[in-house]
C-alpha cells in the first residue's frame, strides 16, 4: 500500500468548495421547518449552523474585534452570537444565496490555516445532516486531513488532552493514535468525537467506548 500523503492546500480548497456546495444541494431539499430543527450544536438550528459557515468564509478583523468586545472576550460566544444574529436578519432563500456566493471562497481568518476551514465545513455538514436523519458522506482524506488537525491544534477542542489515554483508530483509514482502551469507527465517526460531538458514540466501537461515556469526557 503507498504511503500516505497528505492533502496539498490545493487539494484542501478543492475539498472545502465540494463540501460547501453539496452542503448547498442538501439544504436546497430541505422544507422550511427543517431550517429551525436543532442541530448537533448545542443552542444552534440549523440555520444558524449555516450562518456560521457563511461567516467562516468571510471573515472579517474589524467586525470580530467589535463582536468580541460585545461578546465580553469570551471567543465561544462571539461565534453562536454572530452566527444567529446573522441567521436572524436573513430569510432562509438569502442564507442559501450567500452560502452559494461562498463556495470558491479561499480565505482563513487570521490564526487559522485551509486544513481549519476544511474541518470546519466537514463538521458542520454533519452538524445539520444528523439530526435530520440525512446521511452525508464525508470523504476519507479530507475527514484525515481535518482530524489531524484537530489532533495538533489544541484550543478549541484539547483533543490531545482529552483522549490520553486511549487509542483511537479509523476503520476506513491507516489512521491510529494513542494508546490505551482502544475506540475505532469511520474517520467521520472519530472526526465528530474528536471535536466533541456525542453523536458519534453509538457509530463507535471498542473497549475504550464505554470507558469514555463513564466518564463523561465529552461534556
């Protein structure tokens, strides 16, 4: 088997276009009343998930400084706070039109790098799809490229931190980390635990799963 290579920023923009326009196919098929269904974060609908990828591919410094003086510093908050407020002051058709206008976007906030905008749009797909029940496939090297990067970035997800201890392993992928109780599922399951979705726990498998959900580690 060749050795594993990873995505070239290239490669990475390619990949987050594609997510950003099947992103647009699935919602285009949704009915109204599924844009206001709760989505895999917590306090966000669906539409609100969309916002915020809108606003992820537009970013701008002097409105997130202002935001986050509104926010009171606190970074979590600056993000749902933008993103609903956004949602609020745009009809759902408005919200499908910006999010086409952002498909060839190629721009990544000051701090961050393609491979966060990446993971960013690979999670959020999931975000909307699974609580609707839809199933949406993530692609296996670009759900690696974006795992890997969720592995090393620390803030704000502490992957590293959260999961020592355990050994986590990908059943569609060469990818492997830790060791310990070992928790194995597709890249897309280990791609949402590692960004701390609880959803992906009954697509897991594993002695390290059980272990896991005891002690909350997620919350």
């Amino acid at each position: 088997m060749a050795a594993y290579e990873p995505m070239t920023t290239e490669q990475i923009w390619l990949a987050v276009a594609t997510e950003r326009a099947t992103m647009v196919e699935l919602l285009t098929s949704l009915p109204e009343a599924a844009w206001d269904h709760a989505s895999l974060c917590a306090d966000w609908r669906v539409r609100d998930v969309v916002a915020h990828v809108i606003l992820s591919a537009r970013p701008n410094l002097g409105s997130i400084l202002v935001n986050l003086i509104r926010a009171r510093g606190d970074l979590h908050r600056l993000i749902r706070d933008t993103a609903v407020r956004h949602a609020q002051r745009r009809t759902t058709a408005q919200l499908l039109a910006e999010l086409s206008d952002s498909i060839d976007t190629r721009v990544a906030a000051l701090g961050t790098t393609p491979a966060d905008r990446l993971m960013d749009v690979l999670v959020h797909g999931q975000d909307i799809a699974v609580p609707l029940g839809i199933a949406r496939v993530m692609p296996v090297a670009a759900a690696r490229s974006a795992i890997e990067r969720v592995w090393v970035m620390g803030s704000p997800f502490h992957a590293r931190e959260k999961f020592a201890g355990y050994r986590l392993v990908a059943t569609d992928d060469e990818w492997a980390v830790g060791d310990g109780p070992v928790i194995e599922g597709s890249s897309t399951a280990l791609l949402l635990l590692v960004t701390g979705r609880e959803a992906a726990l009954d697509q897991l498998t594993g002695e390290g799963v059980a272990r896991l959900t005891s002690e909350r580690k997620l919350l």
